[in-house]
C-alpha cells in the first residue's frame, strides 16, 4: 500500500494453517477504481462499442448482460482508462455496497462505473478471491469500512485494508474445485 510494514497480529481474527498467511488486500492486489461519464451527459442503449458496466448490471458473482448501456463516442476518449478485464474481480463501492463478482468475456475491456472498483493481481485463483470477499469475515470488514456519512461509500483505501487469509495457490485451487463439487448439493438445501 504505502512500503511500510506493519504488525497485524492484534487484528487476527482466528488461526489458520501454517502454510497460509493473512495479510491486506492490497498487498496482493492493485485496487483501481472507475469512471463517471461527464456531468450533464448520459449513457445511450444505442450500440457505440463502448460497454459501460454499472452498478445495476453487477450481481453477486457475476454481470448481467440484460440491459447494457453505452458511452457515447464522443465522451469516450475521457474514460477509455476506466475498463475492467475478465481477469479482474469486481466490488461495488457504493449504491449497493460489496457486491463481488467477474466479467464475462463478452464485456472483457468495458468501461466501470465509479461506483464499482477493480481488484487487478496475478497469482491468485480469481474464483477463490471472489468467494474469499463475499465471506462472512470479509463482509463484515466491509460494513465496518463502508463510510456512513452522506452516500455510503467504500474507500479505495480502505479496501486496501481488508484482512485476508491467504492460503497458497495449489491450495486456492483445491478449495475452488472442493467447493465446485459441493455446490450441487448445498444448492439442494
């Protein structure tokens, strides 16, 4: 986040494996946040090539393609930084708050609301991150971090804050694929 180490031992919540550590979010993520279209203009449902990802359209785990919106061409070239990529996980940042999830292909490279941020990394299982930060323990840590005032809003820095438990990444894999194989039968319950 900022170089500087510090000590979380009193922040431990549990014990976990001797092979998994905790640390913050942002140590092993970048956390980059999105763009609003300028003031006074508006989205269009006309097809420009230029997906614009909102809120409404984020669900928990995933993105719904029902009622996508465009940028207009013209006010493109002022958020074309402001994309989101398959490989990223979402979070919503305010509206509804917390919401986690990944892009489906076909919206590989959409522009993002400012209502919703990207968590970018590398050698982490995207599936484990997401179920990760929409556990209880993460969840919580997001109310706790939500500011209350006004608009409730999730700080960029204060997702960088986030307590992780982190297991290696063979282990990421095993816990994706466990929870696959069971997920047939919770959704019986």
């Amino acid at each position: 986040m900022n170089g500087i180490e510090r000590c979380i031992d009193d922040e431990i919540p549990f014990e976990i494996p001797e092979n998994w550590c905790w640390c913050r979010l942002g140590t092993i993520t970048s956390v980059l946040g999105g763009k609003r279209i300028p003031a006074g203009r508006k989205l269009i449902k006309d097809n420009t090539g230029h997906i614009y990802i909102r809120v409404s359209d984020m669900k928990d785990g995933w993105v719904s393609t029902e009622d996508l919106q465009y940028v207009p061409t013209d006010i493109y070239p002022s958020i074309s930084k402001y994309i989101i990529k398959k490989e990223d996980v979402f979070i919503t940042v305010a509206g509804t708050i917390g919401r986690i999830g990944k892009i489906p292909r076909e919206l590989d490279g959409a522009n993002l609301t400012e209502n919703a941020d990207r968590l970018v990394f590398t050698i982490i299982n995207q599936d484990w991150l997401i179920k990760e930060l929409q556990s209880p323990l993460i969840q919580a840590q997001i109310a706790e971090a939500t500011t209350k005032v006004g608009q409730p809003k999730l700080a960029i820095a204060r997702i960088e804050k986030l307590l992780i438990a982190l297991p290696p990444l063979k282990e990421q894999h095993r816990i994706v694929a466990a929870y696959n194989s069971l997920l047939p039968y919770i959704e019986q319950l």
